[in-house]
C-alpha cells in the first residue's frame, strides 16, 4: 500500500482536537487515496504546461476525468508551476493538491467567471495557489455549488479575488483551515461569503488587504446553521465580518474564538438583520477594532435573539464606539477589558 496523500497528512496535521466524527467523514474520501497513485497533471497523457502562457485547462479537465474513471479515485496532483485556466470542476471524490500554496498556483484567466467549482462530497484542494490573471470584478475564486458537502480546504493561497471562498449548498460541511487571502478586490468585494451551508468550520484564516481598495468584508454570512471562526485575523476591510440574513434566512449558531478582527474603516463586526433571523452569537477577541466601534449589531428587521461577547479587547478608532445593541433578545458582555 502506498504512503497517505498529501490531503491525508494535511487533515491530521492541526493541533486542534479531530473528532471521531470528522475521522469517519475524511476516511470514506481518503480511502481510496490510501490505495492509489496520484494523477500528475504534466503527465504526456495530459499535457499540461505550467508556465503561466499556455491556457492548461483542457489538460487539467483531463487529469481530472482520469481520477474520476479511476476505481479509488487518487488525487491529482500540481507540480511547480503556474496554471493558467478558464474554468475547473472538480467532482466528488477528487483532490487536488500541489507542493505548496506558492508553488503550485492555478491562475483563472477570466474577471468574471467562477474559478474552481467545488461540485460534490468529499472533493477538495490542498496546498495550492489560487489566483487570476486580469482585475476580478466578479465571480469567486472558489465556490461550493449545491452538490457540494464534506469539503476540505486545506494550505491555500487565494490572491486578489473578487470573492475568495463562496458557498452555497444548504447542506454542506466545509472544513477550510491555514489559509491566506490577500487583496480582495472593489469596495464590494468579499474574502468570504456564506450564502449556505449545515456546519462552516474556519480555522487559522488571515484575510488581509495591503493594496487598493478595502473589500465591504472579509467574512460575509448570510444562511447557514453553524459557523466558528477559529485562530484567525481579519484585518482592514470596511467591515471585517458582516452578517445579515434576509427574508427566509437564518444563522444558527456564529462562533468567534481568539481571533483578531483589526483596522477595520467602519467595523470589526456588522450584523443587521435583513427579515432574517439571528439565533445565537457568541464572540471571544482579544482585539476588535473598527472606525465607527468594534460590533453593531441591530435587529430592527427580522430577529437577534441571543449576543455574547466575552474576554475581548474592543477599540475604538476616529471617534468609534465599543459596542452599539440595538433589538437583541439577549446581550451578554462578560471579561471584557
């Protein structure tokens, strides 16, 4: 039997706590990696290049259909190189992996198109660059279509999206953990956008904007039942987390552990419900900051019934408030220094 994948490794390699449950979901997709040979994409019988000129997105399609014919659907790996793209799916079961999120970069050559659909269970992306060729002005980088659910995305680099990780399946459980996001682009943009899913764990992201404009939010939600934010930094977006579920919509539970939420121009954390409901939000930040306060939260349209902020650091900036509640069944600030 040959060595684990890459994607196997990547998922044990945390010093966060797996449970059994999260063993038995990542076994069934890494079962079969266990038993086969990874798929090289520059492979003679794929040609792809790698050299950032050559459009590579058929040869990528190809290595991808090998995977899928293949009995244990082996992962499908990126040497060094630059990847130049349209558009790629990638199906349940397949991973695809390269040598590092600096190394190994898929580029969409498009401003407007999705880049990397995620389009069934257990597929994922492990230790890749993600990136574009001209200016976004819409689109995701990657984005978790309505058949996607237990997904991994694990040692990314996603640079200048328009939105960088976007889902929308109603069901889905993504696990995205260790990844960078710089430069989201247009005072719209969105390093994250959760318009769906069951349970969206998100763990040691940095989302960061160094050039140009500050995207509207580095972790948009909207829809989903459970969401945890964990070891993290978001830094200088207009707002770094939004969250406002419209008509229909709802947040069950919103979790913020020992992450920093910096520089933001108006917020660190914007919840205004939309017709929406809000039923649970528990934040823990050694350090908020924002232009107009750290959190404004206001259920004026829809519903907020529970707001806990403990053992956090909250700052003011340019005449800015600590916390601004307004309709919220219950608020609870606790250890807050």
């Amino acid at each position: 039997m040959s060595a684990p994948s890459p994607a196997f490794n990547s998922f044990f390699n945390t010093s966060s706590n797996v449970s059994m449950a999260q063993f038995l979901i990542w076994a069934q997709s890494v079962e079969s990696q266990l038993k086969g040979t990874p798929i090289n994409v520059q492979d003679s019988a794929f040609g792809a290049v790698g050299d950032g000129s050559a459009d590579d997105t058929s040869a990528i399609s190809a290595a991808i259909a090998a995977a899928v014919a293949s009995t244990y659907k082996p992962p499908v790996f990126f040497p060094r190189g630059r990847y130049k793209h349209t558009g790629i799916t990638v199906p349940a079961d397949v991973t695809l992996f390269g040598e590092d999120r600096y190394s190994s970069v898929l580029a969409i050559n498009s401003a407007t198109a999705n880049g990397i659909s995620i389009d069934g269970s257990y597929a994922g992306l492990v230790n890749l660059g993600v990136d574009t060729i001209p200016t976004r002005t819409a689109g995701a980088h990657i984005v978790l279509t309505s058949n996607a659910s237990n997904n991994l995305l694990e040692g990314l680099h996603i640079n200048a999206p328009f939105i960088g990780i976007q889902t929308n399946a109603a069901n889905a459980i993504l696990r995205a953990r260790n990844i960078n996001i710089d430069d989201t682009v247009a005072t719209t943009g969105r390093s994250i956008e959760v318009l769906g899913g069951f349970v969206m764990y998100f763990e040691s992201i940095v989302a960061r904007n160094g050039t140009g404009a500050r995207p509207y939010s580095h972790l948009n939600v909207n829809n989903v039942a459970d969401i945890y934010l964990v070891d993290s930094q978001l830094l200088s977006a207009v707002n770094n987390i939004t969250v406002g579920p419209g008509g229909g919509q709802s947040i069950g539970l919103f979790v913020v552990r020992n992450s920093v939420l910096d520089d933001a121009q108006s917020y660190a954390v914007r919840m205004v419900t939309a017709g929406g409901t809000v039923y649970e939000v528990d934040i823990e930040s050694p350090w908020m900051k924002g232009g107009s306060g750290a959190i404004y939260a206001n259920a004026a349209s829809g519903a907020m019934d529970s707001f806990s902020v403990r053992n956090s650091f909250p700052v003011g900036s340019g005449g800015g408030v600590g916390y601004a509640f307004d309709g919220i069944g219950t608020v609870v600030v606790r250890g807050d220094r």
